[in-house]
C-alpha cells in the first residue's frame, strides 16, 4: 500500500469510529511525535503533556506560597459535603 492509499483508508477509519480511547491513541501518537510526552490523562480522558503537567504543578506551588490553601478538616468537610450533593443528583 502506498503513502496516499494509507491515508485514505486511515480516514475511512478515523471517520468511522465512534470509539473515544482510539481517537485519545492516535492523538496521542501525533503529539508523542510533535515532541510533547503524554504524561498522564485527566478525568475526563484529555491527555496531559509535560509542559502541562510542569505548569499545574508551578501554579500549585504558587498558590502554596501565597497562602491559598485549606485544611485538611476542611477538605474533608468540602469532599463530604460534595458526595451529598452527587448522590443527590444521582437519585433524582
């Protein structure tokens, strides 16, 4: 098969999947060669690159020493008091 036949049928496939996780590889493979490393993924299955994660980890650390944290009781009072309201919404 040659360079262009390999396209085509590349994007009869692409077209045609409906699968999320195929779609996320192939990306993946496209900026692995772009030269950004995927590192990890968020919850919602978006990767996350070096830089990225370089960056979240840098805006953490400013805002630990800025002051802008909470507690670990009042973490857990915040969890608490989120999984109330999602089960909430879950049964409604």
């Amino acid at each position: 098969m040659d360079i262009q036949a390999t396209k085509l049928e590349l994007m009869r496939l692409l077209l045609n999947t409906q699968k999320e996780q195929v779609l996320a590889r192939i990306r993946e493979v496209f900026e692995q060669e772009e030269g950004e490393e995927i590192v990890g993924y968020k919850p919602n299955g978006d990767l996350i690159t070096q830089p990225e994660l370089v960056a979240r980890a840098e805006a953490s650390e400013r805002d630990i020493a800025e002051g802008r944290t909470i507690s670990i009781h009042q973490f857990s009072q915040d969890l608490e008091k989120w999984k109330k309201e999602k089960r909430k919404s879950l049964t409604k």
